[in-house]
C-alpha cells in the first residue's frame, strides 16, 4: 500500500511538473508565435522530403543519377548559403530581416517547383532559391534561443523548453506526409507547392508583424568564428562526424524499411503504415520526458544515450522475422529521435553560445549532409545486399557514431582552449 502511495506521489509531481513548465513556454515573450512558425516551416519540409523521389522521377522524369545528382545539388546549396547567412546575422545583420528573405526565396522555389520542368533550371531553383530558404529553420531556431536569454527564463530550464519547441517540428511530421499525399490525390504537385507558398506567405505575415530583433549580448561586428578552426577542436569535429553518421543511417533506414517489409519479411503497405505511425505518438511525450532530464543531467550523457538507443534499434531490426516485431522497436526510434533531434540543438548552441545561429546551422548541416549521404548510399547498397543486411550498415555507423562521443566527444577540461 505504501508502494502505491508512493507511486502515486511521484506521478503527481511529475505531471505538476510538466505543467508548470509547459505554462512556463507560454509566458515567454512572442514564444507562442515561435512555435507556430515553427510548426509552419516544419509542415512545409514535411509535405515535399517524403515525395521528392516521386517528384523528381516520374513528374519530371528524371532518371535515377539525374536524381541523386539533383539532390545532392539541393544540399550543396542549403549548406554553402545557409552557413554563410548564420555567420551574417551572428554578427550585424537582422535575424528578423534574413527570416523574411529566406521565407520569400522559399516561395519563389516552391512557385518554380510548381510550373518548372527543365531539369537544368529546377537545379538552379533548388540550389540558390531552397538554398536561401533553407536558412529559415536554423534561424527560427536561433531567434528562439535568443529570445530565452533575453527572457526570465531559468537556465537550466534551457533545454526543456528548447525540445518543447523541437516537438512541435515533430508535431508537424505527423500531420505533414498524410497530408500532402491527399492533396496529391486531389490537386497534384502543382496544388502542393501552391499550398507549401502559402505556408510561408502567412509565416512572413506573422513574422511581420509579431517578432523583434533581440539583442545580440556581443558585438560581433567585424569578428567573425574562424569556422574551420572551430570545426577541427577535437570534441566539436568528434561530435560532427558522430551527427554525421547517425543521421546517414537513419535515412537508409527510412529507404530500406518498405523494401525490407514487403520484399522480405512479406508484409503489405499497411505494415509499412503502421511502422511508420508508430515514432510520432511516442516522439512528443518523450521529448517532454528528456527535456525534463535535460535540466537535470548532462546533455552530453544524453546525447549518448540516444545514440545507444539507435544502435539497439538497428540491431534489434537486423534480427526480425515479421512484420508486427518491427512496431515495439519503433519505440525506440521514437526515443532516438527524442533525444538526438530534439536536445542536439542545445547541445550545438553550447559549443558555440555567443553565436546561436552558426551553432544551429552547423549541426543542421552535418545533419543534411548525412541526410544526402543516406540517399546515395542506400541505392549502392542495397544493390550489392539483400535488404535484411543492409541495416548491417546502420549498425555499423551508429555503432562509430557511439564509439566516437563516447571517447572523443567531450572537452578536455584540463587544456585551456584558445578564444578565436
């Protein structure tokens, strides 16, 4: 009885908890309208990533080279122009003002994507026009945690708030790709873009009308990061390539599952469907979980964590015989994603803090580049194995991925580090 009582206890506290600081969130100056647009801009990548494949290939007849090349071209252009923009508005220039241009270049590309079939000319779109418009998550990002420091805020509370608004990214993932496949159905990719237009329209509305500048707590005009040099301290680098590798995995994971479940294991799409129905009900209060954690044990020991649960996950699937033995496992994807997507923002920002937005835009990009990586290399290997043993390459980059953070992926504290 006594158990019980107790049991009971801790569960009040933790759910008095979790609401006090949810209506901590809301308390926070302009936050409401951060999360909206966050939602916003991560339902518009959530509508065109999961059909990009069917966009490219059979609406534009791409062959497959041209659309791998295609691609890569897109990811080129978010990583050279976005890191070049986050260095910009970490010094002198307006973060509000590069939100509205990144969102206006977001229309123009998604506008070209509706009308434009020229394979040569939808390169260019993708990579100076999406190039721009890649800037405006890691910005929104970095506006966000300006606006923390600005605020009353505790700092511990930092993470948990932060990973509140990575969820409502997550929030529109579960929506996103049910969705455009209507719209699909009903409009065409020339409806989708229109509609992912004018997603980005209300978001300059808002952004407009509602959001300021906060003040940067350093003048950083004329000094700017030595990237490279920051980039080669051995735990940043460590911590690179260990994003780097995570995220290369989950994206062959992503392209092999359907493969695995209907050629493989014999399931039906409907397996798929479930598998892939199951992270979203479990990334949201999961978030919440490790964003209380997050106040209260090291977000490094947590990032870690995440990575174990990765690797666990891969190896687990490796080993299924059915379809139904994938939807427990798919927990732990959840749990991954929680920790990983969610905290490893935080984690980026207090590498660098006094520029949020180079920090943000650098781990974005190790994830975009892995992301692209992904793509190509789930082609290569799932030509040369059957598709069971192709998450033998996931277990294999998780594995180093763990490997490299556990050994190298944290600050030596006894060297003194030089400022830049």
């Amino acid at each position: 009885m006594k158990r019980l009582d107790r049991m009971i206890h801790v569960q009040a506290k933790l759910i008095s908890s979790i609401k006090n600081r949810t209506s901590l969130v809301w308390k926070i100056p302009t936050f409401p309208i951060l999360l909206m647009l966050n939602f916003m801009f991560g339902l518009a990548t959530s509508l065109f990533i999961p059909f990009s494949s069917i966009f490219g290939l059979d609406e534009v007849g791409m062959s497959n080279v041209a659309y791998g090349i295609f691609m890569t071209i897109m990811a080129i252009g978010g990583v050279v122009i976005s890191t070049y923009i986050g260095k910009l508005s970490d010094r002198n220039v307006s973060r509000k003002l590069i939100l509205i241009v990144s969102s206006v270049a977001a229309i123009a590309g998604y506008l070209g994507f509706a009308y434009v079939r020229d394979y040569y000319i939808l390169c260019f779109i993708g990579f100076f026009l999406l190039g721009i418009a890649s800037a405006t998550m890691p910005q929104l990002w970095a506006h966000a945690r300006e606006v923390l420091e600005q605020s009353d805020v505790p700092k511990k509370e930092v993470p948990y708030v932060m990973n509140v608004f990575r969820m409502f990214t997550a929030l529109a993932w579960t929506v996103g790709p049910a969705f455009a496949g209507w719209i699909l159905v009903v409009m065409d990719f020339e409806g989708l873009f229109m509609l992912v237009s004018l997603g980005f329209l209300l978001c300059i509305f808002a952004i407009f009308v509602f959001l300021k500048d906060e003040p940067k707590k350093v003048d950083m005009t004329g000094k700017q990061v030595m990237l490279g040099k920051f980039m080669l301290r051995p735990h940043i680098f460590a911590n690179i390539i260990a994003m780097f590798l995570l995220h290369a995995a989950t994206t062959i994971n992503m392209q092999n599952i359907p493969q695995f479940v209907t050629k493989t294991l014999g399931g039906t799409e409907a397996h798929v469907g479930v598998i892939f129905s199951v992270p979203p009900v479990f990334e949201v209060p999961l978030m919440i979980m490790f964003g209380i954690m997050a106040t209260r044990w090291d977000l490094g020991k947590l990032i870690k964590l995440g990575f174990f649960f990765s690797f666990a996950y891969f190896f687990l699937i490796w080993n299924v015989t059915e379809p139904w033995q994938i939807y427990p496992l798919q927990i732990l994807s959840a749990a991954n994603v929680a920790i990983t997507a969610g905290l490893a923002v935080t984690y980026f920002q207090n590498f660098l803090p006094k520029e949020p937005g180079t920090a943000t835009t650098l781990y974005m990009n190790a994830q975009k580049i892995g992301s692209t990586l992904g793509f190509l290399l789930f082609g290569y290997f799932s030509s040369l194995f059957d598709y069971q043993n192709v998450f033998t390459i996931c277990i294999l980059f998780t594995g180093i991925g763990f490997f490299v953070l556990l050994f190298f992926g944290q600050e030596r504290k006894h060297k003194k580090v030089a400022e830049f």
